[in-house]
C-alpha cells in the first residue's frame, strides 16, 4: 500500500468560501488513519478540516463529526450512500465533490 494517496477535491454551492475560495484541490493524504486502518471519506472529512478548511466556522460544513445534512457527497460521480458513505475506503485518483444545497434567504 502506497504511503499517501492522491485524490481530488472540489467544493461547490458555496463550500468553497470555507476552503480558501478554491472551488478544486489537489490533496495528498495518509494511505492509512491513526489505527492503521485505510483511509476513508470519514478521515478525508477530518483531514479537510483541520489542513485545508480556512474559514473557522466549522458548523457550516460539519455536525457531529460528518458532513451536515443538506451536503451532498459524490465519490466518483456516484451519490455516497451507494459506496458506503463516510466508510467508502478511498483510492488513487478518486473525485470526491461536496455540494451545499443549503441557500440562505
């Protein structure tokens, strides 16, 4: 298993403003989490959080640990609920998109 594992990012509906006004990254994680086991969606939310998220509000992009509700996942432009959610193992070269569906008004 490879050391990190290089997969794309892209923010939209608004998202992007917590992330540095940058709707696309390039991010290179852990191959493995703390417990040694393969990274997953799980980590790669936490990971985005605490290296790329610049905006403090966190509440805006997670509650209790997970995406808040009205964020839709894609993982390889498949809804996340057909790969197992935040427990999808991720792989080399992924696409994982975040959109906000939440407007204000």
């Amino acid at each position: 298993m490879a050391d990190t594992i290089k997969i794309d990012v892209e923010f939209t509906g608004g998202l992007e403003l917590l992330f540095s006004n940058q709707r696309n990254h390039k991010v290179s994680l852990p191959a493995q989490d703390q417990d040694g086991k393969a990274a997953n969606i799980a980590f790669l939310i936490k990971h985005l959080c605490e290296n790329l998220m610049t905006d403090q509000k966190r509440e805006l992009f997670l509650l209790d640990e997970s995406v808040r509700p009205g964020i839709l996942v894609l993982i390889n432009d498949a809804d996340w609920e057909l790969e197992g959610e935040d427990q999808y193992e991720l792989q080399p070269r992924d696409q994982i998109v975040f959109v906000s569906t939440l407007h204000g008004g």
